[in-house]
C-alpha cells in the first residue's frame, strides 16, 4: 500500500515566506529518513568523527547519504552522474567512490530533498536549480531530459578556516622564492592603495578564495560591501556584509537580481564594493560605481587566459546595451589589476598580472603588469600600444 505523499514531491513554501530566502528550515516528509537524512543534532551532542573534516563547523547532515563522503579530509567537491555514480575532489582531482551505489531513482529523490532543503523546488517544468544550504554549502542540480545521463548533482562545501594572503603564499599560489615574496607585496599594496581588482579564472581555480584573503587585508575600520548570487565568500574582517540574490517563487514573483542588488549595496555606504561574479547586465552598474568614487572594490570573472579577459567583459557589456568602446574606456578607468588564476594538477596558482590597455583602435586590451612571479609576459597575455585616455 502506497503511504500517504510517498512519490510525491514535496511542497515548498515561497522563496520570500522568509526573509533571505535561503536558508528557511522546511518540514520535509517521511522519505528524508528513507533517504538516509538524519535530524539536526545539538552541538554538544555530535561525536568527535574519526577523520577530521574539511569543516568542523559545517553541518553535513543535510546532505543525507552523501555526508560520510563529504566528511572526509580535505573534500571540496562532490558530483552525482545519475546512477553511473559518485565522484570526490579532495585537492587531487575527481576520484570515483566505489562506495557508492544509488539507481537513478534514488538519485532524483536526493535531488528533489536537497533543491527542498534550500528553499525551492525542482522538476520537469524548472529542471536546473541552484541552492545554498545551511553553513554554505552549494548543490546544483539538473534533471533529465536536460540531462541526457540521469540526474545530475554538483555540490561545493564551504570551508572553514579563512586563509589570508600569507597562507595562500606558502602553499604556493604565488610561486616560490623572491619573486613570490614581491608579488605578495604587490597584492597588498594593491589593496592598500585601493586598486580596484578583477579577479578572473576558471570555474575552482580558486577566485573566491584569493578574493576574501585579499579582502582580510583591508584596514578593519572600512566598510566592505559584497553582492553575490549564491553567497560563497567568507572574509576574516570586522565589517563585513554581504547581499544575496533571490529567485522567483514558484508564482514568479520575488525576484532580486545582482543588478537591483548593486544599486541598493550604493546606498549602504560602503568604502569598499565586491561583486562575488561578474555574470551578466550587472558589469553595467559596477563599472559605473568603480568609476565614481567608489575605489578599493573587486570582483570576479570567469575567463580561460588573461589575454580573453577583454572578450568576456565586452560580451557582459553587450548584455546591458553597452559598446565595446563604451566598456574599453570604462573599464581601463575603473579596474586597476586584473589577477588570473589557474588550476593544474590539482594545484592552484596565481598565473597572470595584467592589467587593461586601449589599442590604436580604442578596444580594450590586457598588458601584464609588473610585480614578481606569475606578472611576467605569459601565453595569453596581449602586447598592444597603450594610449593615454582622455
């Protein structure tokens, strides 16, 4: 006999029923016991786990059959492909969990409680869903037919400890020796002189990460104001605030994009502006609020090479009815630094110093910028003449 709501999803209260929206504690039916969820436990309570986890602070009980994976050392990454199975990135790349075994029904379930758990639902009719879970924890999910191999599931932990720019160096992200020691030193006196930063990279090649450390080196007396889609930065300073985008309910309504979030981060007064990720009309806003005034501010973009920095920020700005002479001139007067990481071998380094040039025809170009290793002329970096602005 079929148990009264088994097989049927879970119904989500509104994405505004709360203010934030994320986050919301939602009474979830019996199948959350079925799928391996346990209750919150007390602090007190929680036994000391065998192997430590990346983040002692972080709940994982939330992530059901996946929390003895995720607790293992050093764990960053988990991905589900359907039923073909579970894969782990603990700072070595992808490895296959043998462990693992879920049929694509189980999977879906799993994906159903988590997208839950964060506030908003998934199925057929909005198959991709991006959530934050409590204590930071990301979960992406996408659901057949859009995916073409079972249901899919992307979830990134947070982590605990907050690495400052010190930290970063000696596990090597700006080289080693002197020239490491130099651009160290150019970072901070980057943020000291408040040079407005890019940060640009592929997807885990560690922007988030550089971008707090460089943010923990602000004067603690500032006002350090971040905008984000899904809230990801964790920054060690006194006066940190951030804002977070909302999705639309299930009647359409609530929405808060980046673009009304950056326009009200203008009134809260910030001596320091951060847009987590540059990703559409938004560029618009913040390449005008870097341009007036609002100096020290950083943000982060995803770009394959230093050198198709340009490329992306044009097509951002196309996005919001801009031209690209229009995001060239801009952009050279706003960003100060652009700093381009890479991530090889399951290792993460500062790659590229540039920073934005005009060319003779008024386009917006990259030139690397002086200041020890990883700020040397590189593949992918532009020589074009730079004109002065007027």
């Amino acid at each position: 006999m079929t148990e009264p709501g088994e097989g049927v999803p879970a119904r989500v209260p509104p994405r505004h029923a709360r203010a934030g929206g994320f986050g919301a504690r939602l009474l979830v039916p019996d199948a959350i016991g079925r799928l391996g969820f346990t209750a919150p436990v007390p602090p007190a309570a929680v036994p000391m786990p065998a192997v430590s986890p990346p983040d002692a602070r972080v709940d994982l009980s939330a992530l059901g059959p996946l929390a003895g994976f995720a607790s293992a050392a050093g764990v960053t990454d988990l991905f589900v492909n359907g039923e073909a199975g579970l894969w782990v990135d603990a700072g070595r790349g992808l490895v296959r969990e043998p462990g693992w075994d879920r049929g694509e029904t189980a999977v879906r379930e799993l994906a159903v409680r988590l997208i839950a758990l964060g506030g908003r639902h998934i199925d057929e009719a909005s198959p991709c869903v991006d959530v934050r879970l409590s204590d930071g924890i990301r979960v992406h999910a996408v659901l057949p037919p859009v995916s073409s191999t079972g249901t899919l599931l992307s979830i990134r932990l947070p982590r605990a400890e907050r690495p400052n720019l010190a930290a970063l160096a000696a596990a090597g992200l700006c080289g080693t020796g002197e020239p490491a020691r130099l651009l160290v030193d150019r970072l901070r006196s980057a943020v000291s002189d408040r040079e407005n930063l890019l940060i640009t990279g592929a997807a885990g090649s560690g922007k988030t990460t550089l971008l707090a450390a460089l943010l923990g080196e602000a004067p603690p007396g500032e006002r350090i104001v971040a905008i984000e889609d899904v809230a990801e930065l964790r920054v060690d300073h006194p006066h940190f605030v951030a804002l977070e985008s909302r999705q639309p309910n299930l009647e359409g309504a609530g929405r808060i994009g980046l673009d009304s979030l950056l326009r009200e981060a203008l009134r809260m007064r910030p001596d320091r502006l951060v847009l987590g990720e540059c990703r559409g009309a938004e560029i618009r806003e913040l390449l005008a609020a870097l341009n007036t005034g609002h100096d020290g501010g950083a943000g982060t973009l995803h770009a394959n090479s230093l050198r198709d920095v340009p490329a992306r920020l044009e097509a951002l700005g196309a996005l919001a009815g801009m031209s690209a002479e229009a995001v060239a001139r801009q952009a050279v007067s706003a960003i100060g630094l652009v700093l381009h990481l890479e991530r090889r071998g399951g290792r993460r380094r500062l790659a590229q110093v540039g920073r934005f040039v005009l060319d003779e025809a008024e386009r917006l170009g990259t030139v690397t910028a002086g200041g020890g290793a990883g700020a040397g002329p590189g593949a992918g970096a532009d020589t074009v003449p730079q004109r002065a602005i007027t």
